[in-house]
C-alpha cells in the first residue's frame, strides 16, 4: 500500500473521529411504563428525548462525582484514540518509521480501541431492558466512531503488514 493512501486513510480516520467526538451517540427517550403522562406533567424536562454526546458525557459523569468512570472513558475513547491516530500519522510520515519502543506502544493502544464501541453498546442494550419502554437510538456518532476505529485497526495491520515485507 502506497504512503499516500495510507496517510489519506488515517486522515480519514481523523476527521471521522473528530466528527465523532462532536455528534450525539446516542438518543435516549425516557418512558415511565403506564405513568408516562402524568410524569411528563409533574417533570416534562425529565421525560424529553436526551441526546448524548461523547465529550457531554465525560463532562456529565466528572460534574456528579463519577471521576473515576468519567476518566476512564475519556482513556479510551478520547485519549488512547487520538494519541493511537497521531501515532499512526508519524508512522505514515517518518520514512523509516517509528521507534520500536513507540511501535510497540501502538501495537498495546490498537488492542484497546474497540473498549469504547463495546462500552455504548453495553449501555444501549441495558437501557433498552429497562421497564417503563426507555428507548435508545444509536445516532451517527457511534457510527463515526465505530468506521474510525474499524478504519485505523485496518490501517494499521497495512502499515504493519508492509513494514514485516520491506
């Protein structure tokens, strides 16, 4: 695979993530069961459909006291990705490429890319089995997320792939 299409991949990648971290990624319509009328009346802020974005929600966890959660999911869903991508960007650029030890440490953060799609999908299953009818809609950020991450494992097995040939 030629340099510039791998550079051109991981820059699509980059835009898909960056898009990612800015869209909704997922809708949640609250529903009380058969209560639902009467709790739109008493707290209809409560009852009104909740999109959520990625950085929203990292912000929303730290702010109620849930740091430990909040930091790890900016680990692996904002940190561990960006850094995963510029790495690849450097690998794309540096005609020898990188460093072992900066290879190596590409290799151990690729591994754990896949965390964050797994983590929305965990949370859209559960609120899907809530009582009350509680729907979740995936919206186009998980699906942005999801093509950067699929997007930069397949660049990066290229990259490595064409590396073990040379």
């Amino acid at each position: 695979m030629t340099r510039p299409l791998i550079l051109c991949l991981i820059g699509i990648s980059c835009l898909l993530f960056g898009s990612a971290v800015a869209l909704p990624i997922f809708t949640l319509e609250p529903k009380a069961g058969e209560w639902t009328p009467l709790a739109q009346i008493i707290s209809p802020s409560d009852m009104q459909a909740k999109a959520m974005r990625l950085l929203e929600g990292v912000v929303i966890l730290w702010n109620e006291g849930e740091r430990m959660l909040a930091l790890l999911i900016a680990l692996f869903s904002l940190i561990l990705p960006t850094l995963k991508l510029t790495m690849l960007w450097m690998e794309g650029i540096l005609s020898e490429g990188l460093p072992e030890k900066w290879a190596l440490f590409l290799r151990a953060v690729s591994r754990y890319a896949m965390l964050e799609v797994f983590l929305v999908a965990l949370t859209v299953l559960l609120i899907k089995e809530m009582p009350g009818g509680s729907r979740v809609t995936l919206q186009a950020g998980f699906y942005t997320f999801s093509a950067s991450v699929l997007l930069s494992l397949m660049t990066a097995h290229w990259m490595e792939r064409a590396a073990k040939s040379d």
